[in-house]
C-alpha cells in the first residue's frame, strides 16, 4: 500500500480498511496509515525517481496518538498493516522507542501478525534483537524493498539509494532471526524496454526467492505526477509495462514460491497504470486479482485476447544501450 506523504496529512483518527499492497488479497484488510515525517531519503536526497512519497507533516506526540486512537478498531484481528511514509525501521522517521512501543501495543491488543515496510539498510542486527526482546518473530512480517537485481538499472533507472549487497546484508539478518519477509520487484523501470523489463523482472524474484522470501510482490509501475515516468511518458518514451508481461512473469516462477502481481493499489490514484487493450484489461486483472488469492496458476495460462501479438511485437523492439539510451532521451525532454 503506498499513501503519498502529501496526502499522509489527512485525519487518519478513523483509519482505513484498503488492500494490502503487498499481498493484495480479494479480502480488505486493516491498515493504520501513520503520520511519520516522510521517507528520509526522499526528504534529504533527490529521493526515488517512481516515487510519490513527499515531504510530510509531522508531529511524534500527535502521531503515537493517532495511532492508539485507530489500534482500538483491531482488537484480536489476524493481521494488520502499519504503513508509514518511507520505512518503519528508519529511527529517524519512527524512533526506535516509538516503533517498539507501537509493536507492544499491537500484540497486546491481540493482532497476530503485524506488516511493516522498509528499505534495507535499516535491518539493524542489534536493533532487531533489542526489539525482539518483547515482540516474538513470529509477530512480525517486513515488506522489504528489493526492486530490481542490477545495481546499474537500481541505480540510474530508479535512483533508489541502495545495493543489492544492502537487500543480501538485510535478509541475511532477517533469515538468521527467524523473521518473516517478503519482497517488492518494480517491472519495468523508466528506459527499459518491454523485453528488458522482463528479463531484469525474472532475475529479480528468482534472487528474491534464493534469499528467503516467503512472498514476492510484483508491482508494475504506474504513472503518478512528477515522476520520471510521468515526464518520459508525456515526451514519449515510456509505456507503461502489459499486463501480458505481469502474467509471462508469473508463469515463468510461480513454482518458486507465492508470488503475486499488485501496482493498482496506489493512493493517490495513478494517471495510468499496467494495462493492455480495452477489451481484455479488466477481465485480466480480475484473473489476477483471482490468482493472488489462490495461487491458481490455470487462471493465467487460460488468458488470451488479440492484443497479444501487439505485445509480441513490442518484445521484439531493439534499442540503443542503456547508458546512451538514458542520454538521448533525457537531452530530448530538454529540448
């Protein structure tokens, strides 16, 4: 689940039952949005170039408030996600007293398994087994930010801030804590090909699964504002990633393990997100909303549409290297 951090400053004392991005079953499930500061790479770098987490507003008593006021709504339920505007691991976006307090409460409450996101370089060893000194492993679920596998694509196609050896670092100590992850791969990074983004994709989760992931999440990239994609979309050098690639993707791991295809869980809404034609998008993406719920990979391999062969035809597009592709299109938004 991504909520903007410009619209993170909304009254959340009434909090939101919406899907969970992560694992983006047809059953809503609860989330308490908490109104952190931002992402910190986003607030002290350039931040992501896919990103829609901005600046925040925040204030750490009126936040821990907030979020006990919404905890009261989930006495005893299953699962619930805690969803900051970056990273719950960050101390300096949750402190690390605040993020044990509020895991506390959960469990005291009796919420059975609790989801939180991060970036990887803030799985802290010590700071894990200082917290797991009073919340059981077992507690705990994190979606970890992986992306992409080639540390030159993280780097300039998404500008994300960090290595794979970081993503290796981090499962490694969630591994050896018996803590429980799963992992984000982004499909079709700005100035990939249809083709490439398939290759890259397929890399991505077979390392996610290697490393320990007990689900994968693909997410497709939308067009939000401000984005890169969103600027090389208006100039004319980026599509949206197919459908059709999701699914290829899906059929050609799913025996790895639970993998499951999300990127239309956005608030706020995206201008445009993963499609193919008019005629087979919803129908598909209702077979793939079927599929993350029951992992029936029949549902998929049963798809077709005419549409098809257009998107064979876009794997076939050749291109200039990376490098000077990210050159040459960027001089021509400029121009």
């Amino acid at each position: 689940m991504r909520i903007d951090a410009t619209l993170a400053t909304y009254d959340t004392n009434t909090s939101q039952i919406v899907r969970d991005a992560l694992e983006r079953m047809v059953i809503p499930k609860p989330i308490i949005g908490l109104n952190t500061k931002g992402c910190s790479y986003a607030n002290n770098q350039e931040g992501c170039f896919i990103c829609g987490y901005l600046k925040g507003h925040y204030v750490p008593e009126k936040m821990y408030q907030q979020f006990l006021q919404d905890a009261k709504q989930y006495v005893n339920s299953n699962e619930l996600v805690l969803s900051s505007n970056g990273s719950f691991f960050d101390p300096k976006e949750i402190p690390r007293d605040v993020q044990k307090k509020m895991l506390e409460h959960l469990i005291s409450l009796g919420v059975k398994q609790i989801k939180i996101e991060t970036r990887p370089e803030y799985i802290n060893r010590a700071a894990l087994k200082k917290l797991l000194n009073s919340v059981s492993a077992k507690n705990i679920i994190v979606g970890l930010g992986f992306d992409t596998y080639t540390d030159d694509i993280r780097d300039l196609c998404l500008n994300k801030g960090y290595t794979r050896k970081q993503y290796d670092n981090a499962t490694k100590v969630l591994n050896e804590m018996n803590i429980s992850f799963e992992s984000r791969i982004i499909v079709k990074p700005p100035f990939l090909t249809e083709s490439e983004a398939i290759d890259e994709a397929l890399i991505s989760v077979n390392h996610a699964f290697s490393s320990g992931s007990s689900v994968v999440s693909l997410e497709p990239i939308a067009v939000q504002d401000f984005t890169l994609q969103d600027f090389l979309t208006k100039n004319g050098f980026y599509r949206v990633p197919w459908l059709w690639s999701a699914v290829h993707i899906v059929k050609q791991t799913h025996q790895r393990g639970k993998i499951i295809i999300g990127g239309d869980a956005f608030i706020p809404l995206p201008k445009e997100t993963s499609h193919n034609c008019n005629n087979c998008t919803c129908y598909v993406r209702k077979e793939i909303d079927k599929f993350n719920e029951t992992q029936d990979i029949e549902l998929l391999d049963n798809l077709d549409c005419d549409c098809i062969r257009e998107w064979k035809k876009d794997l076939e597009k050749k291109e200039i290297s990376l490098y000077d592709r990210i050159a040459f299109q960027m001089r021509e938004c400029e121009s």
